[in-house]
C-alpha cells in the first residue's frame, strides 16, 4: 500500500471489479528518468554473449517501473482517491542510454459496490 490506495485498488481495466466509482478525479502520473551506468554497460555487455535474460538490465527496468508506479500512487492520494483504474506503462528513449518511464491512470473514489 503507497499513501493508502492499496495495490489491489490499481487495474488496467476501466472498472475495479467489487467497487462502483463514485468519483472520477482526473490523470495521474508518475515519471522517472533513468540512465545505465558504464559499469552496467559493461556487464550487460558481458551478459549479452552468453545469451538469454539480461538481469542488469530487467533489475533497472523493474525499478524504474516501480518508482513510477509509487509516484503515481503518490500523485492519486494527493487528489484524494482511493484507487486508479486504465494504469499504463510507457516508456522512451530520451537520449543515448537514458530512458523514462511513465506510469499513469484515472484517480478515482471507489466504494464497495
């Protein structure tokens, strides 16, 4: 749970099965800016000619989701809601080994239907 919307309270689907929306509260978003580090450069590189998961990289990219999510989450309690429904990913190359990555959603206020 980040700043008491809980993570079962967080859908890609346009409706939180159980709850009926009683208030929709706009847009949220969370953004996070993330680059890869020489030294994780070097030992992806390194994973990369044994072949398969490249961990250096899917440990960044997990965490990059993860903080946009908790700002996301964060942004939603600020406008008062108590759960997000249509949450996406984004994600963009914004120069050379820097990359953000966006989470976002519709805040809303949701009670047990």
């Amino acid at each position: 749970m980040a700043n008491g919307i809980p993570a079962h309270h967080v859908t890609t689907a346009d409706q939180l099965h159980g709850f009926r929306i009683v208030r929709p509260l706009g847009i949220v978003r969370g953004i996070t800016v993330r680059s890869r580090s020489v030294i994780g450069n070097l030992g992806a590189a390194l994973q990369t000619l044994v072949g398969g998961n490249i961990s250096i990289y899917t440990e960044l990219c997990e965490k990059a989701r993860q903080e946009a999510f908790e700002l996301m989450l964060q942004h939603a309690a600020a406008m008062g809601a108590n759960a997000v429904v249509a949450m996406r990913y984004d994600a963009n190359d914004v120069a050379e080994g820097v990359t953000e990555v966006l989470a976002y959603g519709t805040a809303v206020q949701v009670e047990a239907a």
